[in-house]
C-alpha cells in the first residue's frame, strides 16, 4: 500500500559530464517514479549537460562553479527544504540507478519511520556489484559502522539515499565536500537517526568514465576511514 501519496518528494539528479545519460536518467524517473519531482544540480559541467537539460525541458539548478559531489547534493538538500519538500532522494545522473526502488524507498521511511533510506546492492547481490577496489572499501566501512556504531550498513558508499526532513535540516547546515556518503551515514548513526538499507539493483554506467581512479580509490578509503573515526570522537 502507497502510505506517500500526498506527501511531497523529490529527486537530486547531482550531475557533472553527464550529457550523455541525463536524458535516459529523467525518463527512468518520469516512467516509473511519476509521483516524484525531480532537479538536476549541474556541478559546473563542461560538457553539454546544462544544454541538453533546457532542450529537453528538464529542471535545473546550475552551479556557476565547480562544488564537487558534496557541495551539488547540499545544493539539492537545501532546495528541497525550502521548497517544502517531505522525502528527498540523491540518484546519480550516469544511469547506474534504477527509479523501479524509489516508491517501495519512500514506504519504507513511513513505515519503518526511519530517518534514512539506503538502497544496497549488496543484500540480495543482484545488478552490477561495483569494481573490486570499491568493494573493498565498502567492506572496510561496513566494519567500521558496525564496531564504532553498532549498525551493520552493507552498502554505505552507495548514492540512492532517501531521507526525511529531519535530516534535511542537519545536512542543509553540514556535508562533507568529497566522498560524503560514508561519513555522513556514520554521523546520522551517531545522532541516533534511524538508518536502514533495502535491496536495489544497479547498472553500470550508461555512459562516461568514473572519476575515481586506482589512486583516487586509495585516497578515498584513507580519507573516508579518518573522517569517521573522528565523527565517533565528536
């Protein structure tokens, strides 16, 4: 049963480069997740993102520059709340997530009466699993929610994340600027925020080049396991 039919939700479409997959990205919400709205945060693309959102007549806000994913998904956050929004949702522009999970996503906050909503592709392992360096860091967080947190959260990198307005109001005043998700789920557990997962299937890129690198893989895992040592210190 649909409990979210006369609340009011959202999609943030947080989009760099995504000119070729942002039309494909809309039409999967539209298609199948009509009851939701939708905007694209152009992070500054350099391609012809914002072109092709105003030929297609797609909403967006775009950023005169370059905020990086955490900055773009605030920028979303803080249009939702104060557009009065009751459910938001970060979905990724490249095609990866599917709008099939967003109603069952949205039932499950008001009926769960949680406060965040992570799909995972992780708990019925169906869809593209991610690359075997990204795993790994996944692991690595998984571990780290569960002994400093007490939560077992499978997928924590994941982008398809659905929260309510209470969590609005805290990440409107506070996000992390790069590689947010992790961190910004350990910090929902900290402040005793209800956080639960649901099984998703994913694709992979429809197209364009992930941004993280071997390295940059490398990087993230060390910066990311920092930061949430320190949100468990806090």
């Amino acid at each position: 049963m649909d409990n979210t039919s006369k609340m009011k939700k959202l999609v943030i479409i947080p989009a760099f480069n995504e000119a070729e997959s942002i039309v494909e990205t809309v039409r999967d919400i539209r298609e199948n997740a009509p009851e939701f709205d939708f905007v694209v945060i152009n992070d500054c693309s350099k391609d012809r993102t914002l072109e092709v959102c105003k030929k297609e007549h797609i909403k967006v806000l775009n950023l005169p520059i370059n905020l990086g994913i955490g900055g773009a998904v605030q920028t979303g956050y803080v249009y939702a709340y104060h557009q009065n929004y009751d459910i938001v949702v970060q979905f990724d522009g490249d095609g990866q997530h599917d709008a099939r999970f967003l109603e069952t996503m949205a039932n499950t906050i008001i009926n769960e009466q949680a406060d965040m909503v992570i799909g995972s592709r992780f708990i019925e392992k169906q869809g593209f699993q991610s690359s075997g360096v990204r795993r790994i860091g996944i692991r690595i967080f998984s571990f780290l929610s569960c002994v400093l947190f007490g939560a077992k959260i499978t997928d924590a990198t994941s982008g398809m994340r659905m929260c309510n307005r209470k969590v609005m109001e805290l990440f409107i005043k506070d996000y992390p600027r790069d590689y947010p998700e992790p961190e910004t789920v350990c910090r929902l557990l900290r402040k005793k925020c209800k956080v639960m997962e649901i099984p998703v299937e994913m694709k992979e890129r429809s197209a364009g080049v992930s941004s993280i690198s071997f390295s940059r893989s490398v990087y993230y895992m060390i910066k990311v396991t920092l930061a949430i040592l320190i949100e468990r210190l806090r």
